[in-house]
C-alpha cells in the first residue's frame, strides 16, 4: 500500500474541497468568471489568469479584486456572486460534474466506516444542489460553505470548524485539495492534506505536500478491516 493511500484509510475522517476535487468542475469555473467578468466589467480574464490567481478562492473575492480593477465602479460586487450562482446551476442542472468514480469513492468511505464532510470557499446555493443531484447529500456529516466561516480560504477556520463538527481531532482527519489555496488551509488547521492534481501539476504538489492523486476513485480505499 502506497504511503498516501496508507494515510487515507489510517484516518477517520475525510474531508473534501468541492470545486475541483469532488466535482470536476474548475474548468467550468474558469470559463463562468471569463463571461462575468467581460459581460459585467469589460475585463478579459485568460484561463491561465484564473488558475494563478483566482482558485481555490470565494467567488466573492474574485470579483471584488476585479470589480476594483474595472474602468466602471461596482458598488455591489456581491451581485456578481448571485450570476455566478446562477449560472453555475444553470449549466450543471442537466448533467452532474461529480464523476462516477469520485461518487464511488463517497461510497467506499462511508462503507469504511469514515465520517465525510464538504470543506469549500463556495456557496451553499451551488454545493448542496450538487450534492442532491449526485445523490451523495446523506453521505456527509459536514458542509462547510464560505458563509459558514468568517475568512474563508487560505485561513485555517473552515478545516478547523469541521474537525470541531465531526467531534475528530485533526490527528484523525486527512483534508483534500487541488489549490495552493486550499492546501495551505488545511496546512494551517494542522491537517495531513492530499493534493489532487489537476489546477495542480505534480511538480507543484509535491513542492506543497508530501501526498497527491490524480483524482479521487475508490481503490483508494481499502477493503480490508483496519486495526484497532
């Protein structure tokens, strides 16, 4: 057994960033900022742009970076995050961007006996609407949004607030996550983290955690008992 599927399945808890590392989504993310942000504030943002700067944040950070950097004063950025919302849902509503094999994975950990929970800088309004689609809402313990928290992302609070909920010291939990951002949250709350490459290049994981995956797929789990 591999050391980072050692520690997956050594520990009590999983828990998982959604955008990009549940759901294979950051693409469609990239491409619904772009459009925003042309369409409302007349700036071009490269894909590239949004991978170095923007992931792994709030929507409502991005956009209030861009809003200030628009020629047009937005005296209501956070009217961005509800078109954000809206077409996220929009384009997701047909066709569920949460893979067959992470949704096995949710599987195989909840039959491993592991508590689960969603740590994410997105809304509640797109991440439990994801969750029922997949049909994986009952598989977690914990959903911690960005309005559960008081800084989201690269602050430690949101990791540290689902240790508390699941009643685990963070000793018992392993984080994953496919940003700098998101890694260096869950490094701060005291989390063994796994970075699942994507965002991500391997070269830039490793620099970042000793432990990465390509995404997430149920052998990681194993079927053996573990010791107690």
């Amino acid at each position: 057994m591999s050391a980072t599927r050692e520690l997956i399945n050594r520990a009590d808890a999983l828990l998982l960033d959604f955008n990009g590392t549940l759901s294979d989504d950051e693409d469609l993310l990239a491409e619904i900022v772009s459009e925003i942000a042309e369409h409302e504030l007349g700036i071009t943002i490269s894909k590239e742009r949004y991978f170095t700067d923007f992931a792994g944040f709030t929507e409502e950070h991005m956009f209030s970076i861009l809003a200030a950097e628009s020629a047009g004063a937005l005296s209501n950025p956070s009217s961005l995050l509800h078109l954000f919302n809206a077409h996220y849902l929009a384009r997701t509503k047909e066709q569920s961007r949460i893979a067959p094999d992470a949704r096995a994975f949710v599987h195989a950990a909840c039959a491993a006996g592991k508590q689960l929970a969603v740590v994410t800088a997105a809304s509640r309004d797109t991440v439990l609407p994801a969750l029922h689609q997949a049909g994986l809402a009952g598989a977690f313990t914990a959903v911690i949004a960005f309005e559960d928290v008081s800084a989201s992302k690269p602050e430690p609070e949101c990791y540290i607030r689902a240790v508390a909920q699941l009643g685990l010291p963070t000793g018992k939990a392993v984080a994953f996550e496919d940003s700098r951002t998101g890694i260096a949250a869950a490094t701060r709350a005291g989390l063994a983290t796994v970075a699942v490459l994507g965002s991500l290049t391997e070269s830039e994981a490793v620099a970042l955690t000793k432990h990465s995956i390509a995404r997430l797929t149920p052998d990681l789990i194993s079927r053996e008992p573990r010791a107690f």
